[in-house]
C-alpha cells in the first residue's frame, strides 16, 4: 500500500514515459499478506481507518498516475491485488492468471474496489463477483471486461513491451491529457463513494463476522456466521 504509490512516483520523477507492473514469481497479487490477518482483529479502530485510508490511496495513486499503465498479470490476482490488476489502463493476462473478490468469504467486504469495479463491468457483474467471491479464470476475467487480452505464459513480458511501444509513438503530452479527464471523470463518478467506503472498510474490521472469518481461515475450517 506504500511502496507501490512509491514507485509509481519514482517512475514519473525518472521521466517514464509507460510503467508495466507484473508479479515476482507464480503470483502477480494475491491480496493482504495472511500474517496480518490475525494482527487486524486486534486493532484500535483509528489504525482500521488508517489502513483502509491508505488502501484508498493506493487505487487512488493507479488511477491518477498519469502516464500509461499496463498490467502484465503472471498469476493469481485476488481481493486487492485484483484491484491493482484491474484499475490500471491495460491489463494483459496470462493464461495462467485468476481474478476474483474472495472477501465475503471470510467475513469481508471489498470496499475500496467495489466503485471502480462497477464503473468498469456494470453493476450485474460487479454483483456476482462481489457477492459470491468466486475466482474466475483468464478467459473469462476477458469475455466479462476485467482484462485487454490474454497470452501465454511466455508471451506476458513481451505483449506487454509491445503495447508499451506501441504507446509510446502517441504524444505524451495528449496521453497525459487524456489520462487527466478520464481521472477527472472517473474521480468525480466516485470520490464521495470512496470515502464511504474507508469507513464502511474500517467498520466492518470490527465486526464479529470478520473475527470469525479469520479465525476460520487460519484454522482451515468451516465459519460459524453470527446469523
């Protein structure tokens, strides 16, 4: 959550005129590390809302970046990770990529993401993905709108290079422009949502259903719902 904002930043204080972000090793994002988990069902409520106002940031920071993004998704993109996947300009899948919101199922909601989820595949989509938590597969992540194209495994790097190249015979100063009003739109469409949705986020950390959740998961059994 900090250090992509970082490095975006880095990237465009270097003069870069497209970023490509991919994943180290088999996944590109696989969401919030599972050594946290437990930690968060401690937490005061002021570091829930802290942490959920710097995940906001983050998807804030990749959709206002200005210069091109291109996702080059290696493997599993999950929760937030799905996010960052999807909220960058161009996202190119591999075939061994997934997608998906898994949160509900240990007793989460996906807050942050829902809103650009919505503008990018409409709300029925959004719902399903949202409301059941299932992971989908490269090929479906393209027919329902949340990729640009899936390649091979051995193809990612290189198609994302060459729609890199491609970016780069356009002028920079119309990409940034362009860039600009589609951030403006898509700002204005959702800025009043996204802080909800950091409360709502921090909220339901404190909820009796995300203990249990966690607890589950960690444990590798079945949750016992409060209702």
């Amino acid at each position: 959550m900090d250090e992509l904002p970082a490095a975006l930043n880095e990237t465009a204080a270097l003069g870069a005129k497209v970023v490509i972000v991919t994943g180290a090793g088999t996944a590109f994002c696989s969401g919030m590390d599972l050594d946290e988990l437990h930690p968060i069902t401690s937490r005061h409520p002021e570091q829930d809302a802290e942490d959920s106002r710097r995940m906001a940031g983050l998807f804030r920071a990749i959709r206002d970046f200005p210069r091109p993004t291109i996702a080059a998704v290696n493997g599993p993109a999950l929760a937030g990770g799905c996010g960052i996947a999807t909220l960058c300009d161009f996202t190119v899948a591999s075939t061994a990529a997934r997608f998906g919101y898994p949160e509900v199922r240990i007793g989460f909601i996906p807050a942050m993401v829902s809103g650009f989820l919505v503008q990018q595949l409409g709300e029925k989509r959004a719902r399903d993905l949202l409301l059941t938590g299932r992971i989908v597969d490269a090929e479906e992540a393209l027919r329902i709108g949340l990729v640009n194209e899936v390649v091979s495994p051995d193809q990612l790097l290189p198609r994302a290079h060459q729609r890199a190249r491609a970016l780069l015979e356009n002028s920079p100063a119309a990409i940034e422009a362009t860039k600009r009003l589609l951030s403006t739109y898509t700002r204005a469409a959702g800025e009043e949502y996204l802080q909800w949705a950091v409360e709502e986020n921090a909220r339901m950390r404190a909820a009796d259903d995300f203990h249990e959740g966690v607890a589950s998961f960690l444990e590798k059994r079945k949750p016992r719902w409060s209702a």
